[in-house]
C-alpha cells in the first residue's frame, strides 16, 4: 500500500458494538457482508467487505516503526539475512521520509538510536547530537532510548545526559515516597494508573540498564507490583486476569457481555472518583477502570514480568548496593542513587517487593 494502517477493523458503529466472540467479526467473504453501511449516491446498496483498513499519516508513528524495523534486523541478521536486509531499507527509507515531519521529540530519537545500533552509521550519532539541548529538556521521554547507544555518542554529550539522567531519576524517587505509598509516582488520569505505571516501569528499566548507579531496580519492580495488586482502594485485585489469588475476572473485553474475562488481559484498573476516592467495581462496561489494551496494557505487563524474572535470577551486579527491601531474594540487589540512601539501603522502601515475589514465585513455577 506505500503506507502504514493502524490496523483492520469493522466499517461501521453497528458492527463495532457487537459483543461476543472475536470469530463474529466477519463472514471471511471478501468484497461481501457490509449491507448495513446503507446505500450510494445512487441509492444502490453499499456491498463493501465487512472489515476495512484505515490508513494514516502519521509520522511520529512512522518513526516508532522504523525503530521496530532497525531492531528487528540486528535479531534477524543471523538467521535470515535477506529480511533483516530489508528491514533496515524500509526503515531507513522511513526514518528519512518521516523525520521533521513528527510532532514529538521522542519517536525520532528512537528511530535514530536504533539505526545508529544496528548500523553503526557516524551520521545517525551526528543526528542525535545534534539534538541534544532538545533531548536533555526531555529526558525522561527521550532518554532512555539512548541507553544502548552512549558509547557512540560525542563524550560531552554523554556526560551531560548522564547528569540529566541522574536529575530525572532524584525527582523519580522523590516522588515515589510522596505521591503514594507504593513506591511509585502516582498521577492519575481520568482512567486507572496502572498503564501509565507500567509504561514509566518499562521506561525505568531502560534508564536502570544505561545508568545502573543512578536508577533504583525497585523503581520498575514496585511498577510492577503496583499492577499485581499494591495499589490504591478496597479491591485489591491484580489488574491482570488470572494472575494472582484475586484479578479482576470482569472487564471489558470483547465478553464483557458475558460478564467474563480474557487470561492475560490487563486493566487500567483503580480510578479516582472526585476529589480523591479510589474505585475499581467489578461491573464490565467501565472503560476507565476495567477496559483491556494489547499495546502498552499487556505488552509492558509482559516486559516488566520478564524484567523482573531476569533480575531475580541473574547474579548480583558487582558495585552495586543490596537491597533492603523486605522478601528480597538473597541474591537481589539494587543499584540505588548515588548519596540518596545512607547505609546501602533501598531507596524505594515503602511497599517492598515483598508481595510481588511471593507472587512471581507461583508464577513463574
């Protein structure tokens, strides 16, 4: 098509209400099944197929694409070269069409990290210097794409958003102890927090990985277990379905008629009810407590999972301090910030990590 689509979908607001299983969606009829859209200029009957692609403009998107694409031809360079080969051409022919044309910062540094990965390329590095008074005022977006890539960036570069970094990460703790008490920020929008949660866990593994000395491993550990059910209100439940001794088995998926869930699905979970009530009711149709998102709900879900399955089984990490966190596994350390803990401690200590171990143990047996 010369473009990319968010995706394919129904046609009309009759068939995208339709409850029940996924499998109803369509006759698997090409070119028939879209008699209700009603009739032409003509007054002939609209005979469309029952599933549309809808296409876009998009060139944030476009960039966050050909990150993917970059990414994706280092994996595939061993074991299918010609597709890795072509998913750096399609990537850089995005990244080129794509760049200056982006409403946002963080889309473009991403694609231009991940080429400069794959590549090696000095130009990309060049970009991305070239960016760096923008990228160190928009750290805490920006930043961790650039873990991976420091070593090829210019030294004075490196050094300030090593400083930037450290800045951002002081303010993540501080506002860890005193927006709740999970050990994690807490700002919650008109839905549950816990995508955004995740989203900031996924973000801090990164910065955790690239800047180990100033990034607390507790800072996507406590996301984590904000999602498993350390969070606020009387129902306590996992916002993931079927993980955990309670979840939230009512939610709106594509049985929420049915009253039911999807194993792995992952909500939004807790709201604030005006001024600050939290509620989470087991009712289905509540899209800004219970509602089920593939990207970011369950795809950072899974990651700060895997996240934490690495971190529990690898070996401690030499320089860095043990953490005190109650229910820490013996071999669990934290490299926390550096002067913000006295005595080897854990910054992050309201919380613990304590329920998401037991937890994770039954998971992961």
């Amino acid at each position: 098509m010369g473009r990319l689509y968010r995706g394919v979908i129904t046609p009309s607001l009759r068939q995208y209400v339709l409850l029940g299983d996924t499998v109803n969606v369509t006759d698997n009829v090409p070119g028939r099944g879209g008699e209700e859209l009603g009739v032409d200029a003509n007054g002939a009957l609209v005979t469309a197929d029952d599933r549309w692609v809808f296409t876009e403009d998009n060139p944030d998107r476009e960039l966050e694409t050909a990150a993917g694409l970059a990414a994706a031809a280092r994996v595939l360079r061993a074991s299918n070269a010609a597709l890795a080969a072509e998913a750096l051409a399609a990537a850089r022919d995005l990244t080129a069409k794509a760049t200056g044309r982006g409403k946002t910062l963080a889309p473009r540094v991403f694609a231009l990290a991940e080429l400069l990965e794959t590549t090696g390329e000095r130009s990309y590095a060049d970009q991305l210097a070239a960016l760096e008074p923008a990228i160190l005022a928009d750290v805490e977006k920006s930043g961790w794409l650039l873990h991976s890539v420091q070593r090829r960036l210019p030294a004075g570069f490196r050094d300030r958003l090593a400083q930037a970094v450290a800045t951002h990460q002081a303010k993540i703790a501080s506002d860890a102890l005193t927006d709740s008490p999970y050990g994690v920020p807490y700002k919650p929008e008109i839905w549950g927090a816990g995508w955004q949660t995740q989203e900031r866990g996924v973000r801090q593994y990164f910065f955790h990985k690239g800047w180990p000395r100033v990034t607390s491993t507790d800072s996507y550990i406590n996301a984590l277990n904000f999602v498993l059910g350390v969070h606020p209100g009387e129902n306590t439940s996992s916002f993931v379905s079927g993980v955990g001794a309670r979840s939230a088995t009512t939610a709106y998926g594509l049985n929420r008629a049915d009253w039911s869930y999807i194993p792995g699905g992952v909500i939004s979970g807790t709201n604030l009810i005006r001024p600050d009530l939290p509620e989470l009711k087991v009712w289905p149709y509540f899209w800004q407590q219970t509602e089920y998102v593939m990207g970011g709900g369950a795809t950072n879900y899974m990651f700060l999972a895997l996240a934490a399955d690495r971190l529990y089984r690898r070996p401690p990490n030499k320089g860095c301090a043990r953490s005190s966190s109650p229910g820490w596994p013996k071999n669990g350390r934290s490299c926390l910030l550096a002067g913000a803990a006295p005595g080897g401690g854990t910054i992050l200590g309201r919380g613990g990590v304590a329920p998401v171990v037991k937890l994770w143990k039954r998971v992961v047996a």
